[in-house]
C-alpha cells in the first residue's frame, strides 16, 4: 500500500489530481475565455526549462502540475473584479494578489503531499528583489515557482492580448535580460539563455487570441499571469506586485482611540478621564504623511557593506566547511566546534538545556552532536555566531545584553511551542526565537542615526517600531534580516518564520500551511516574552495573544504553563550562554520598570479569560505577590470592545469581595472601538488604551491614575 507521505507518487493520485484539476481548469476557461490553451503552452514552455534545468522526475512532475494550475486560484476572484472594465482600484488589485494563496490552499486542501508544486504554485508571483505579494526573495523562492513566473511571462509576451499584439522572439530575450535579478530569478535566466528558442516555439501563439473580445465593449486585459495585473512600461510581465515602497497593513492602522503619553494632564481627582490627545484612528493618515528617510537602494547598501566587513567568525566559517559536505561525521563536525572553547561550552550547554534536552546528560561535544544532529549544529552555531558577532554594539536605546535576554527567552517559548503544535522543526523553532530580531541590532549598527529618528517617531505616534520601520526605511528589521540569512548562507527554509513574524493573523494565514504554522509560533512567542517583560529588543510593547493562539489551536492553559516555566528556564540558559564577563552588571529590567512607578502596583484584574491576557502576565511580573493588601488599581482587559460591559460588571463584583470601590481603573482593549462615554467609566478615574500598549504610555497612564 502507497503510504501517505509517498502517496503523491502513486499513478492513480496522479491521475486524480489531473482530471480533478482539469475539470476546475475547464470552469475558469469558462469564465476567461482568453485563458484557453495557455496552460498548455505555459506546460510546455516549463518541460523545456526543466529539461535546460536536468529537473530530477519528481520535481519535473511538480513543475507541470503547477504550470498547469497555477491560476487556479482565480475561480475564487469574483467577476466584478476579473472582468471590470477600466482600472482597478488598490483594493481590487490586492484581491487579485490573493489568486496564488487561494490556489495555494485549493491544492492543499485537496492534496496535501504535494509539496512541491503547492509552494510553486503559492508563491509563482514572488520575486528575487522582494517586490512580489508576500515580499520572499532570492532563493527563499521555491526554483519551481521562479520556473512558472519565468515562462509564464514569456508566454504573455508571445501572445496577442485584445491592447498590444504579440512580441517577437529577439524582444522578449532582451526583456528578460533586462529584469535578471530583479524578475526573474538569475538561476533560471541561466538556463534560459540556452533554450530560448525551444521557448518560444513552445509558448508561441498557435491561434489568435484577439478574436475572443467580446462583441460590446470588453475589459482590457493587460500582459501578465494574473487577468488583471497592471503592466509597467519597463516590465514585461506584470506580476501583481506591490511596491517594495508600500509596507503590509497592520490591524492596528484600523483600530480606535488611545492616549497621548506626551500630553498627560496633572491633578486628579475621584473621577476623570487620562486626557485622549490623538486617535488611532488617523493613524493611517499619519503614518501615510511619513516620508522615508533613506533611498532603499542606498539602505540595502550599507546593510551590505556591514556584512561584508563583519563576516561570520572563523570557527563558524570552519563549522559551515565541515557540514557542507553530506558524508561529514560527527567527530569532525565536534573537532570543527572545538577551535573554539567558548563556542563549543555554548553547544553543549544548550544540547542540555529544555529547548533540547531528550534523555542523559550530555558532556561530550561529540554526544551533543550526535543528539542534535549535523545540520541543526550548523544552524546553532551559525546563530550563536550572529548574535556573538553583534552583540558588542553599544547604545542608549538598545541595550545589548537585555537584547540577549529577549531572544533567549523567545527561543525557549518557541521551542515549547513547537512541541506542543507537534510541529516536524520543533528544534528549528529555538534558533528562530534567538535570531527574529538580529536584523533591528544591524539597522542600529549601520545607520545609528537615522534609526535614533525611527525610534523617536514611533514614540511620538504611540506604535510599535516595525510600522515606522517599514515607512521611513522602506523595509523592516524582518527585511534586513532576511538579507543577513541569504548572506550568511542560512538554509532557505529557515527565513520564512523569522522574515514573517511581524505580519498580521489574516498575513500569516495567506503563507503555506507549514510556513503559516511556523512563523505564527515565532509570532506568539515573541508577544509572550514581551507580556512576561523578559529583556527588550529595543521594542518595549504589549501585544495580545488570543488571535495567535487560534490559529494554533492552543489552548489558554498552554500560555499558562509556558508564562510558569519559561523564566526560570531562560535565567538558567542565560548563565550558560553568557561568559563571566559578559554576566557581569546585567541590568534588571523588571527593577527598571518598577522604579518608574510613583507607587507599588497593586493590581486588581478583571478579564474573559486570564490565562491570556496579556496586561495580567506583564502587572504579576512587576507587582509583588499578593499579600492580602488592598489593592490600588484596577486593570480591565477586553478582546473586543463588546466585552467591555461584562468585564466592567465582572470588575464590580471583584471590587465588592475585596471591600474596595471606585478604584482607578486602566481598561485596555484588543479589536473594535471602546465606549469612553460610558457612565460607569465617567464615575471613577480612568484610563483607556488600545492594544497594542507601549510600556511607556502603561506607565505614564498608570501613574496618572494613582496621583
């Protein structure tokens, strides 16, 4: 019996998946009519590149069945949008952008153990200079997918569309030419340049295509895979790409009101409100108003030169050389560790820690290879020697040690995590956690200046970093990280999860399933550690946590064992990680946090659910346990807005067992629009934020409320 994970390879899958895949192919011919025979051609056009490309069998069938389908996911464009005549409005461009994750998830769906031509199919409008709907670049690009882009451009070229006729052979070569590197994936033009006649003759029009406008007026269809791609002057396939210039939205762009830390009022009385000087609601329109501050190319060029003059250390380097080769063994891959003694007492000690540990002690650099395995020893130490490399910087606003801090315990959170989603990289997950910020201490070490200027407009709006980051600088600390990986020559399966950790929930549902998975635990792992105010990136937030654990589904008690366990675990990896001199004056970040309140926190909380709230998690790890005193505040958290009446009935009768009333109170919510106006509100001093909560405005707020 074929088993599940060869079961793609069965002839009778096979022929499954076509007629299946044909029939839904024959219903958007239907409704396109100008798509008929293209994927023929297009089929065609990639068995030519795979054989260029001495394609082993697998992945030649892999590649025809994406060639074939890859539009697939137009059957769910509504016709309003593939068949409106004049331009498309950013919106509708952006739904047609969605064609690839639907078919994506179509073929998923229906098969999943095809892999291969699941991420061709996904990620066929991605291109190498990052400029396609979910930004991959270079060789984080499936080469299947670059295949599919490639020939499907020459084969719009070739062909008659009802507003340009056909391109000549000698014009499409030096089109593709032209966008190497950019386009198209330099791989692939490679190969290209050997066979672009064989192309042609297998892409070129074989009827006309002009014929099948429609007798009234007919929307005209630009050149590209997508029906509605927009071409560009310069570029022969449009690609439905967005500019590298227009960051991803966030939720929080949509969301309601928050306060104005710099605008505090003074005073106080027993009722009131914290002043609410600016709305996130013209967040949009702010952000919008914000100019870059550096020229991309200019960025992506001291980036550069900052890593050409900082290489990898050399025992990294001999690390790399030695697991390059498939037939190393372990005691070579030890030998290799052990040029280093530093480097080789990290190895081990982290093989034995919880991110790691299986079974016996390990005290042999030789057995913590065999347990971790040669290529998970590459990764570690590879992202030992990164965060090593970079951790000398030394600033006012980034504190490298606390740095440290941060992404050992969004390390060992993501390892728990993994595990718990059963997830195949559960190991990869740790190294994940570690690296997810390395690119903000490369924008700090490159262009100090100009990101002391991003820092100060994210104060001055009330927002996390990454969506200044992605305004002024035209690409995140996420991007600039993904650039280090391809440098430093990190697997390319292992940027996705890093490169996408700051996207929004309806992002991260968009990706591949297993990519989805894996950077969603990264996400939520790096929301924990900032809720459990372990270290600082540089990025002193609270997010919420409920709309990253559904996607997982975890539950709540989940969150409650990792917040129990992962402190005292990261404390003891911290000493393991660090020399003695390194360990010297570590700051106390909690104590630095306390001491910027005016009175002991005694916190008083009311929420749906506790386990997952965020403000609860941050208020136990700065208040002192609780002794039977009287509380001083009242902290309410909501999810949405509409649970704000029951969190404030549930808020009084927790007021009544403790013997208090008209407690100051700080309501925080996640989604929706808070009702400031509500009587029982305006009856007792009060505070309202919005989630995401920058520390310095919790604080600000909660100083006020306690004057």
């Amino acid at each position: 019996m074929t088993t599940i994970v060869d079961s793609w390879r069965d002839p009778r899958t096979r022929r499954r998946a076509d007629q299946l895949f044909s029939t839904l192919l024959g219903l958007l011919e239907m409704r396109l009519p100008y798509l008929r025979g293209r994927a023929a051609r297009i089929d065609d056009g990639c068995r030519v590149m795979a054989d260029a490309m001495q394609l082993k069998p697998d992945e030649r069938y892999a590649l025809s069945l994406a060639a074939r389908f890859h539009d697939i996911g137009l059957l769910g464009i509504a016709d309003t949008v593939l068949l409106k005549p004049g331009p498309l409005t950013a919106d509708e461009k952006t739904l047609i952008d969605c064609h690839t994750d639907i078919g994506g998830r179509l073929v998923h769906h229906l098969f999943a153990d095809f892999y291969d031509a699941i991420e061709a199919i996904w990620w066929h409008h991605e291109r190498p200079d990052g400029r396609g709907p979910h930004g991959l670049t270079g060789d984080t690009i499936p080469l299947a997918a670059s295949i599919v882009a490639l020939v499907d451009a020459a084969e719009s070229m070739a062909n008659d569309r009802p507003q340009r006729p056909g391109m000549p052979e000698d014009q499409i070569r030096a089109e593709i030419e032209r966008c190497v590197g950019t386009q198209f994936d330099p791989r692939v033009v490679s190969a290209y340049r050997s066979v672009h006649s064989q192309l042609y003759s297998a892409v070129a029009p074989t009827h006309a295509v002009t014929e099948i406008a429609a007798p009234k007026p007919a929307p005209s269809r630009p050149t590209g895979d997508s029906p509605r791609s927009a071409p560009k002057p310069s570029a022969p396939h449009a690609s439905a790409s967005r500019p590298g210039s227009n960051p991803p939205s966030s939720p929080l762009m949509k969301r309601g009101g928050t306060v104005d830390v710099s605008c505090v009022a003074q005073g106080g009385g027993a009722a009131g409100a914290f002043p609410l000087a600016t709305s996130r609601t013209n967040l949009p329109q702010a952000i919008s108003a914000l100019t870059p501050l550096i020229k991309k190319q200019d960025l992506v060029r001291l980036v550069n030169e900052g890593l050409e003059m900082k290489p990898l250390a050399p025992v990294v380097q001999a690390v790399i050389s030695a697991t390059s080769n498939a037939q190393c063994s372990g005691e070579e891959v030890a030998k290799a560790v052990g040029q280093d003694q530093t480097l080789a007492l990290r190895v081990l000690k982290v093989a034995n820690s919880s991110a790691y540990s299986r079974g016996r002690h390990i005290d042999t650099l030789q057995g913590a290879v065999a347990r971790l395995g040669v290529q998970q020893v590459r990764k570690l130490v590879m992202g030992l020697g990164v965060l090593s490399d970079l951790g000398n910087n030394k600033s006012s606003r980034l504190d490298v040690k606390l740095f440290w801090e941060h992404s050992i315990a969004c390390g060992l959170i993501a390892a728990t995590l993994a595990r718990c989603c059963k997830s195949r990289n559960a190991d990869d997950h740790f190294l994940w956690g570690m690296i997810h910020d390395v690119g903000r201490l490369i924008l700090h070490t490159q262009i100090a200046d100009t990101y002391e200027k991003v820092w100060e407009t994210a104060e001055r709006l009330d927002v996390p970093l990454e969506l200044v980051e992605a305004k002024l600088l035209l690409v995140d600390h996420c991007g600039v990280l993904a650039r280090a990986l391809e440098h430093w020559q990190f697997p390319r399966e292992f940027l996705a999860p890093v490169v996408n950790h700051h996207q929004s929930v309806h992002k991260l549902g968009r990706l591949a399933p297993r990519v989805a998975m894996e950077a969603t635990i990264v996400a939520l792992a790096d929301r924990i550690a900032h809720a459990l105010l372990m270290g600082s990136s540089g990025n002193d937030v609270i997010y919420p946590l409920d709309d990253l654990l559904e996607p997982l589904r975890l539950t709540p008690q989940i969150v409650d064992n990792v917040i129990r366990d992962v402190p005292s675990q990261a404390l003891d990896l911290r000493f393991t990680l660090m020399s003695r001199g390194q360990l010297e004056n570590w700051p106390d970040y909690l104590e630095n946090i306390r001491s910027q309140f005016k009175q002991e926190l005694r916190p008083l909380h009311a929420d749906i659910e506790p386990r997952t709230n965020p403000m609860r998690i941050a208020c136990q790890r700065l208040a002192p346990a609780d002794d039977g005193e009287s509380p001083n505040l009242g902290v309410l958290y909501a999810r949405d807005a509409r649970e704000q009446g029951a969190v404030q009935a549930q808020f009084e009768a927790l007021e009544k067992d403790r013997g208090v009333s008209k407690l100051p109170v700080l309501f925080v919510w996640d989604k929706g629009r808070a009702d400031a106006e509500h009587s029982w509100l305006k009856s007792r001093r009060h505070a309202l934020l919005q989630s995401p909560v920058r520390l310095p405005a919790m604080i600000q707020a909660i100083n006020w409320l306690m004057a």
